[in-house]
C-alpha cells in the first residue's frame, strides 16, 4: 500500500533532532545578589563566601513555568521564583539604633527567547515582590522589637539556558529588581521614620527538570549523547514538628527548657551535586535551605531531641552553601568495589585499597563517628547524643559545618583517618578561624564478620584549640569578686586553649533486619564546650529493625538510649549561675542527663517516609529539679 509523505509536525521535527523546549519545568537556583535597601536605613549585611558581604549575600530558591515553542523556534514563557538570602554576617554589623534587612524575593515572569540547538538566550522580565524587617535594637545590640513591611515592583533580566540531556536544562541568569519605597514609622521607639526602597540585583545558576514525554525530546550537547556518568544531582526535605506538655519546672533561665511546654518546627530542603572533575577527582556541592526553631530556640536540654534544628534559627529559610568540597582518591591496585549513585557519591568502581583527600567545607560527621544505625536525624534517631558521641566537641559553625581537609587510607578490612578542621572564633559563634587554634581528629575503623553478619569497630580521639575560658579559672574569679557575674567571668579569662577527648563506637548486625550499636565518649571537661553541645561524658547505644516481620520491609523500628554526665568543673560552674553552649537553669541540683528514643519510620513509597518518634528526658540539662520531659515528634521526609 502506498504511504502518506511525513508532514512537518513538532513529532517529525522531534525525531529529526530539531529543538523542543515546550512543557512544563521545575528546578532550583543559588548565587550571588548585591544593591540597596535606600540612604540612612542601616542595612544588615549577609554571609557571601568569599565575596563581599551585601544585603542579600548568597542567594538560592526555587523556580517554575511553562514554555511553548513555535515552529520557527521562537519560544514563549512564563516563570514564577522564590529566592532566600543568607544569614546575617555577624562580624560586619555595625552598632546602630535600628537595622533593615530582606527575608525573601519573589518574581512572575514572561520570558521569550529563540533556539540555536541545545542553547536558549532569553530576555525575562515582570512583576517582583520581597519583605523587608526593620529590628529596634537595645544598647547591648539585642533586638527589642521587629516590624515586617511587604513591597511590590518590576524586573528586568536576561539569560541562557543549555539542554543537558534528557530532562535536565541548566542556565545562567541576570535580573535587576526594583522595589516600590515604604515608610516606617518609628516614633514609638524614639526613632526618625525610615523609608526602606529595595534595589536589589542578583545573578544566578540553575536547574531546571522538564516533566512529561517531552522532557527527553530537548536536544544534547554533542559530547553527552547518553546521560553522562560523571555528574549527578540528589535531593531532601524534612519537616519535623516536635512539642512536650507542661513540665515541672520551680526556676529558669531563658536558657531553660520553658515549663509550660511548647511545639516548634524546623525545615529543611538539599540539593547534592557532584561532577567527575578527572579520574579519581571529584567536585560536590551541596547548597541548602533552613527555617524553623529547636525547642526553644535550640537551648535547655544537653542531648537535645532535634538533629535538624540549628543554633541559629530563622523565621523565613535562609540559604546556606552547606558543603563545597574537592576529592581525590588515588588509587593503590588490586581488587576493586562498585560505587552506588547517591547524594556526595558518584557511581563508578573504585580501588579497594585507596588513599582519599578531601579539602574544603563540609560535617566532621561525613567521615568521622560513623554508625550504619544511629547517625542521620533526617532518617533514624533525632536526638543528639545518640546519631553523635556526645562527648566530641567536634568544630562547627551553627549548622553544624566547618572548613579543613580530612585523609583516608582504607584497605579491605580496616580504614584509617585524619583531619584537620577550622575551629569557631568563640563559643557558639559562626566564624570559622584557625588563627591561634584549630581542630583536629584521628579514627581508626576494623571491619569484622560475626557468626556471618558485618559489623564495625571505631575508636577516635580529637584535641581542638578554641579561644575558651576555664571553669574553676571563672568559679575562682567570680568568689573572688562577688560582684562579677560568673559568665562575664568567663568571657573575661578566655584564651585559646586546648581540649581533647576520645569516643569509640559499635555497629554489629545480628540479622539482615536487626542490628545493634553502641557509643562512648570523654573529653577533659576543662574548658568550655566550644561547638557541639554541653556533654563532657556519654554512652549510648540500642538496636535497629527492619520491619520483614510483619510483611513491611522497608519500614523501621528503632530504640535507643543515652546518659550524659557532666565534670566536677562543669556541673559546679553552671550551680553558680553558670550558662553553657545549650544550657543553664541557673542554679543546679545535679544528676545525670537519661535520655531513652523510640521511633517508627513508615516508608510511605520509593522516595519518602513518615516517622513517629517519642523521647523521654529525665533530668533535662542535668537538673534534678527540673521534669523530666516527654517529647513528640513527626517527620516526613522525601528525597530524590
């Protein structure tokens, strides 16, 4: 039978290898933005990574919209984003009566650009939003009250975005946004009215994933033909709520679990991007968004029941590039292993006995106290002093990162590691510095089989210098001078100085589905807790398992507990009125931290899972007259 001629529809045009960026999209954007928030309004600056601090700092968000393509290659489209500023850059504030500062940006744009093959120039502009706050501030800096005004106004920008392969496009994008003026008026705080106009701009990198069956028509570059092994990209989110009923509590402080109980939550969203730099060379970067509060503001309990709440909380997300790193990994010979796709790990074959170097940001806890069991608050136990060794003062910032360079030398049953870490400018603070002190660790990891099933043994020791005072030094100083308030004592004396400790920790499997684990750890107790939380010793341990039983397999049940204790230094600092990292009632009648933590984690698909999760707290930051505390939590998390 004869047959019809192919007439010229987007199809054909598809499978001839033309362009087709029509369909709907989803995906996220970081960068860089800078401008103004108008003359005499104090702005607050934020935290740029090695650029100039602005008043926006590093940015990141979410974006999404739709694009129609005509046959000429013209394409039409519109696109709405949120973007998020860092956390204030403390070290560049200056002193003032009053401070403004942005929350979150916001655009509704049209975009209209013409395909050359796998790239797209565009021009992009519309309608903007954004929030501003102006804080009152006391003569000690603290902030006495905050008004929050919403602005609206335009934008202008311009782009290119590249198919990458399948669904994945990314692109480069400037935009200028100018914001409408407003007026606060601050007479009531003795103040001169402010008027606040934002003009901000910002430059950014994106993501985009392309949904439905025309995702894959987007033409390749010509050198990734097929889906490039050497890059990937992951995601998370967790939202846990948490809250406890009235506790007893006959004195506190504002660094006391509050007595009348109290529900908070925490956010969080992660992209994980990795890219094959050369062999054994690999890139990972890891940006994220943070919103929420620990109970509290994160203070009043030692072994506190939220690995996702920060020191440093925030009413709107804030953005932080988390990790950036670069790994080499030198291969010795011999037998090799498979490498799984996974967040900070591309898919390959590696050597079995290998040397590994890592320098950049990233956790101390990504290659240090390990546990296969009780090591991730997104997914098993949430509560401090059991995913942790307690007792490791491990260097940080207030979410929990640092800055250093960590080597590994593994071999088929055992591995060795060192590091050495950037350490906090002071107690609790977000400057990362090694002038005059640092970090450092050493973990030595045996690898065994019992009765058939795996099983790993760590022992580490770590010593950091950190600009911190001594307890019996501020207890001595504040007798001396009743006068003197014993914290006040304590920021007086500090200097950099040393402390150290050890931990060890157990994993074994006793089946494929039930496993155990073990912690301990010590540290000298001498010197103020300089980043972790206020443990000085802490064992902990319990079991994990896989719900095959009762026929949900990827379900988990986990129980575990931990008690924490204090040195004789330590407890008699915080008797005096004394306040810590965490806590500090005041006064104190003391008696060991008990913690014990029971979860279910119910995997609702492929890619997320819902957990219930109960704590029960006897002793809350050590103090015999205070509770205990029985605290619930819900989180979902989902990941890609």
């Amino acid at each position: 039978m004869p047959t019809k001629a192919p007439g010229a529809s987007r199809d054909n045009k598809v499978e001839s290898g033309g362009p087709d960026w029509s369909g709907v999209y989803f995906g996220g954007h970081t960068g860089f933005g800078a401008g103004s928030l108008g003359p005499g309004t104090n702005p607050v600056l934020n935290q740029s990574v090695g650029l100039p601090p602005t008043v926006t700092g590093m940015i990141g968000g979410f974006q999404g919209g739709y694009n129609f393509q005509a046959s000429d290659r013209w394409v039409l489209g519109a696109e709405a984003d949120v973007t998020f500023v860092s956390p204030p850059d403390e070290t560049r504030r200056i002193p003032a009566p009053f401070n403004t500062s942005l929350d979150v940006v916001g655009t509704v744009r049209g975009r209209i650009g013409y395909a050359f093959g796998p790239f797209l120039p565009y021009a992009t502009g519309g309608l903007a939003w954004t929030r501003t706050n102006v804080d009152i501030n006391g003569d000690d800096g603290s902030v006495l009250s905050k008004l929050g005004r919403w602005h609206a106004g335009w934008t202008a920008g311009a782009g290119v975005e590249m198919a990458l392969g399948g669904p994945w496009t990314a692109r480069v994008q400037y935009d200028y946004l100018d914001l409408a003026s407003s007026t606060y008026r601050l007479d009531g705080a003795g103040l001169r009215d402010v008027s606040v106009r934002p003009r901000t701009q910002r430059f950014t990198l994106g993501l985009n994933y392309r949904l439905g069956d025309v995702a894959s028509t987007l033409p390749r570059p010509p050198a990734t033909v097929e889906m490039s092994p050497d890059w990937n990209i992951h995601g998370q989110t967790t939202f846990i709520a948490q809250g406890y009923p009235a506790i007893r509590s006959p004195y506190a402080s504002s660094a006391s679990l509050p007595g009348g109980g109290q529900v908070r939550e925490t956010w969080t969203a992660d992209a994980f991007l990795g890219v094959r730099l050369w062999d054994g060379g690999a890139f990972y970067f890891n940006p994220e968004l943070a919103q929420g509060f620990g109970l509290n503001g994160t203070l009043g309990l030692a072994g506190f029941p939220n690995g996702e709440a920060q020191k440093g909380g925030a009413e709107f997300p804030k953005f932080r590039p988390q990790r950036y790193y670069l790994q080499q990994t030198f291969g010795l010979g011999g037998e090799q292993e498979d490498v799984a796709d996974g967040p900070l790990q591309l898919a390959g074959r590696r050597d079995i006995d290998r040397v590994t170097v890592t320098v950049g940001r990233f956790a101390v806890g990504d290659f240090f106290d390990a546990n296969a069991y009780a090591k991730d608050p997104r997914a098993d136990f949430m509560n401090w002093a059991i995913w942790s060794s307690g007792a490791y003062d491990f260097p940080a910032d207030l979410p929990g990162m640092t800055r250093g360079a960590v080597i590994e030398l593994n071999r088929k049953d055992w591995a060795v590691r060192a590091g050495a870490f950037q350490v906090p400018r002071e107690p609790n603070s977000d400057v990362l510095v090694f002038n005059g002190g640092g970090g450092g660790a050493v973990e030595f990891e045996e690898r065994h089989s019992l009765f058939g099933q795996p099983g790993k043994v760590r022992i580490g020791a770590f010593i950091n210098r950190g600009y911190t005072g001594a307890y019996r030094d501020a207890i001595n100083l504040a007798q001396a001078s009743p006068q003197t308030d014993i914290n006040d004592a304590m920021t007086a004396l500090r200097r950099n100085q040393n402390k150290y400790g050890f931990y060890g920790n157990i994993e074994q499997a006793l089946t494929a589905d039930l496993g155990l684990f073990a912690r301990a750890s010590w540290n000298d107790g001498r010197t103020e807790i300089l980043s972790f939380t206020d443990i000085d010793r802490s064992i902990s341990g319990g079991f994990s398992l896989k719900g095959s039983a009762w026929g949900r397999p990827a379900d988990t049940i986990g129980v575990g507990a931990a008690v924490n204790g204090l040195s004789s230094a330590h407890r008699n600092f915080l008797a005096a009125g004394g306040t810590g990292l965490l806590i500090g009632d005041g006064r104190l009648r003391y008696g060991h931290e008990s913690i014990v933590e029971a979860y279910y984690a119910l995997r609702v698909n492929g890619w997320s899972t819902v957990t219930f999760d109960y704590q029960f707290v006897a002793n809350p930051a050590y103090n015999a007259d205070r509770g205990p505390a029985s605290i619930l939590s819900l989180r979902a998390h989902a990941e890609f």
